[in-house]
C-alpha cells in the first residue's frame, strides 16, 4: 500500500515538476534597456557583461532596410513553409512546381520553416554590393570587439554571410552557440522583431565559462526595430524563435571569427549538451527570478 503511495506521489511530483519548467520555458523576457547602447564603446560593454547588445548608434537607415528586401535573393524568400521536395514525398505523389525547385536550390532549410541562403555564390553582382553596404555599417563594432584583444586584427576573418527568414509557423530553434571561440555575430532584422515573431532569444551571460544564474541575466528575446544592428559573442547560448504570426521575420547575419578558432568548434556531443545547457540554464535561471521577486 505505501509503495503504491510511494510511486503515485513520485509520479505527480515528476508530472507538477514537468509542467512547472514547461511553463517557465514559456515565459519570454524581452531583452531590456542595459543591453542598449548608443555608442560603439558602450556595445563593447554590454557585449563583455552580457555577451549580447543592440548598437542604437548603428542602425541602418530605412534606405537601406528597404534596398536589402529588394535584393534578386530576398526576391525568391520562401513566404510559407515549402512542401517537402524529398524522395518520399516524390514517392506519395507530392508534386513540386518549378519556382519550389528553384526556391530549394537557393534556400537551405535549417529547421521547420528556417530558411537560410547562405553561400556567397548565391548573391549576385547587385546583391553583394547592397551587403557590403550594410558590413560597412556594422563594422565599427566588429572592429573595436576584436581590437580588444591583443592580437587585434590578426586572422579575423568573415565566417558567415547570410540572409534567413522564419516562415509563419516555424518553430524554436535549439539553443546553440555559433562558436566555443570567441567571434561575433550580427543580426540585423529586416522586419520588427517580436516575441511573437521569433525575435532571437538569447541566454545572457552565457557566452562565459561560469554563466551567472541570476533574474537579471538568464533568457531575453530581441524586441527591436528593422535596421537595428544586434550584436553578439559568438558563445553566448541563443535560439531564433518560432513565428507564430502570419508574416515571414527576415534578417541578415554576419559572423566573424579568428582562424584560430574557426565555428563551430564543436562537434555533435558538444551540440548536444549545449542545447540542453541552454534548457537548464533558461528554466533555471527564470525559477530563481521568481523567488527573488516572491512570484507563484
Ligand atoms: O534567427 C535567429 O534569430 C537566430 C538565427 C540563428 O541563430 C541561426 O540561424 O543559427
């Protein structure tokens, strides 16, 4: 009679304790004002305290904003998830229109309803000129991040050139760092990010060996205007959101690393163990933000 007590009363503390840290989960913080920063020496700040920033200095010009959507690549953005071109849909008789065959060529599917076109090879003449406007503008903090360092510039290179978008229905992204090296990475949204969106969401302080567990740190999403230029360690521990309106959430995202310590810098196990790293730290982290504020 007391084991099944036992074993009733274990299996309803299991069940209370999986819904308290589904509901936590759910909960999203939208990155605050500390995290602002108008100038670039500022940014630097906030990136070393928090390992993640948004430059209000730099922010691009709706001109420009508006030139990026009118690139040849963004003109063939996936604007709903794409039907799955794979072998056994082919074998189920799904067929695929030509402009999909095209769009898949072009677009790498991440996660569900993620698309990332990534390869410079992908970007025309026009295209990368209108990117290089836009590197041209987010550089002054690429270059004071790494100047910080002794070695200064030395073996700093891009790593990644890409424009994505999260279709109406994608879903979260796992928590990952984009390095285990210290680089930077840089979304600039080409729409207004949103919690509902899938503005990014980011584990601040996370991109330290001894990630501080407090209410202050913990999991922030980036609520921020198109043409704001966000800015991150590349370890901080982050995930895009799922879109849950019904709009695509376009944006640009360059990374620089050195070539000493080129991304990932991980292999699966590692992957691994951040994404759940990143679920413990966000349900953590937000539990002992509510008994610091007395909370239910
Ligand atoms: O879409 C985002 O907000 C984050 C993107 C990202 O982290 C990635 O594509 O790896």
């Amino acid at each position: 009679m007391h084991r099944h007590l036992a074993i009733v009363a274990t299996a309803a503390a299991a069940g209370g304790t999986l819904y308290a840290c589904h509901k936590l989960e759910g909960q999203l913080r939208p990155l605050d004002s500390s995290c602002a920063a108008k100038t670039v020496p500022a940014a630097i700040n906030c990136l070393k305290k928090s390992g993640v920033t948004v430059v209000e200095g730099l922010r691009l010009d709706s001109n420009l904003v508006m030139d990026t959507m009118g690139m040849k690549a963004a003109e063939s953005m996936p604007t709903k998830k794409l039907k799955s071109s794979s072998g056994s849909s082919r074998r189920r008789g799904v067929t695929i229109s030509k402009e999909q065959e095209q769009q898949e060529k072009m677009w790498r599917l991440s996660a569900i309803g993620r698309y990332h076109c990534r390869d410079e090879d992908k970007f025309d003449a026009n295209d990368m000129k209108v990117l290089e406007r836009v590197e041209k503008e987010i550089w002054p903090v690429v270059d004071e991040f790494f100047r910080a360092e002794e070695e200064g510039m030395e073996g700093v290179y891009r790593s990644e050139m890409q424009l994505m978008t999260a279709v109406p229905g994608s879903t979260h992204q796992a928590w990952h760092k984009d390095n285990r090296g210290r680089g930077l990475s840089i979304i600039v949204p080409l729409v207004d990010f949103t919690a509902e969106n899938g503005g990014t969401q980011l584990l601040l302080g996370s991109h330290e060996s001894s990630c501080p567990v407090g209410s202050d740190q913990g999991a922030k999403v980036v609520i921020a205007p198109a043409g704001s230029v966000v800015a991150y360690d590349s370890r901080t521990i982050h995930r895009g959101l799922g879109n849950d309106t019904k709009k695509g959430r376009p944006a640009l995202i360059f990374c620089y690393d050195r070539e000493r310590t080129p991304p990932p810098g991980t292999g699966t196990a590692g992957s691994i163990g951040t994404g759940l790293q990143g679920r413990v730290l966000d349900i953590v982290s937000k539990a002992v933000g509510q008994v610091a504020a007395g909370g239910d």
